[in-house]
C-alpha cells in the first residue's frame, strides 16, 4: 500500500504529465487515498483535466476538488453569448440526435437537458459543451432513454466484463432490473472502476447505472 507522500508525488506527475493541466498552479495532498487538489485554472475544461487526471493514478480512492476557477478577461462571455454557442456546437456534433438537447445557461453554469438513447451520446454533448470559453459549470441533466429494452442485459454485460483482461470474473457481480444496472464487487484502481461502468452503459438498453464497486 502507498503511503500519503507516495500517493502524492504519484498525482504530481500525473498532473505534470497531463498536456492540457498546468501544474505548477496546483497543489496536491494525499491521507488514506483520498486527494486533495487545490489551486486556480483558468478553464472549466482545465479544472475537468485535473481531477481526471487525479482520479486515473493507481492508489487514489477518492479526490475532493478545492480548485478555484479564475477566467481571464479575455475569455468572459456573456450568458447569451455561452448559450447560443453552446447549441451551435452541440448542432455541429452529428454524434448527438439534432434538436434532442436544450441549454439553459446561468452565470456561466450550463444546465443540459433532454432525452438520448445511448450514454456516449450524453457524454459527448457534455465534453462539447466543457471547452467552450466562459463556461464556469455544467450540470448534465440528459436522461437515457433506449428505445427498445434487450433482454438479457446482466447477462450481457457479465459476459463482456469477463472478456476484458481488467477483471477476475469472481469479483464483479451485475444485476438488471428493468434497464437500471448494479455493480458490486472489489476493483484495484479507479481506471478499472471506470471501464466496468463504461462497458455497464456500453449494453442496449440499459437506461441507468449504479456503479457501488469499491476500489482496494
């Protein structure tokens, strides 16, 4: 096991290591796993980088996020200004059904809504709207909605689990009920804690995942 000052020096060169964090406005501290990152970023899109960054290093358990979000002068825009180019980029992204979407933007903050049938496509539509410039926050409100319902659906994404050389097969469980998925069991890192929830939202038909696997 690490300790606190290995886990730290581990997320400190993660963050240097990663293109788009500039890590000398940052700081780092570790106790029993969980990071502590705090600093100023200049982007929302910075600030997503860095606790990304942070959680995919082996040994974090958990990352509590005290960064302070500075936009430059030269990168403020107005509500309206975020909002209308906030649709335009989610109208130029043909990965996301057109006119499925609506923004709403508040101080900065842009609230998404609306209805998709796969999770990538709410995932997209977040990332596009993250590196607009001005935007402080988002908050993702996309419901999945598949629209047929495949049968089977645990036993699928067990069976995809256990092609991945990521996981033991004895220690994930998944149960589906209804397209609303449950994982339960142990992982080693948070990457592998990501990939089971990536591959759970990868089956048709699934409206919902809790993922309640823990990291050891």
């Amino acid at each position: 096991m690490l300790t606190d000052e290995q886990l730290q020096h581990r997320v400190v060169a993660g963050l240097n290591w990663a293109p788009d964090v500039t890590a000398a406005h940052l700081g780092v501290s570790a106790r029993d796993g969980i990071v502590t990152l705090t600093g100023q970023v200049g982007s929302y899109a910075e600030k997503h980088a860095v606790e990304s960054a942070a959680r995919h290093v082996h040994g974090v358990a958990g990352v509590a996020e005290n960064i302070e979000l500075l936009l430059p002068f030269d990168r403020q825009r107005t509500d309206g200004e975020i909002a209308a180019a906030a649709v335009n980029c989610l109208a130029w992204d043909v990965s996301i059904p057109r006119d499925a979407l609506t923004v709403v933007v508040e101080h900065g903050q842009v609230t998404i809504t609306g209805d998709v049938e796969w999770r990538y496509e709410r995932d997209d539509a977040e990332q596009d709207v993250r590196r607009l410039m001005g935007v402080t926050g988002i908050v993702n409100r996309i419901e999945v909605k598949p629209a047929t319902t495949a049968e089977r659906i645990g036993d699928d994404i067990t069976h995809a689990l256990h092609r991945s050389y990521f996981f033991d097969p004895k220690t994930i469980t998944v149960t589906a009920v209804d397209g609303r998925v449950v994982l339960t069991g142990t992982v080693k890192s948070w990457n592998d804690w990501e990939v089971a929830a990536a591959t759970a939202w990868g089956a048709p038909g699934v409206r919902a995942v809790d993922n309640l696997i823990t990291i050891i």
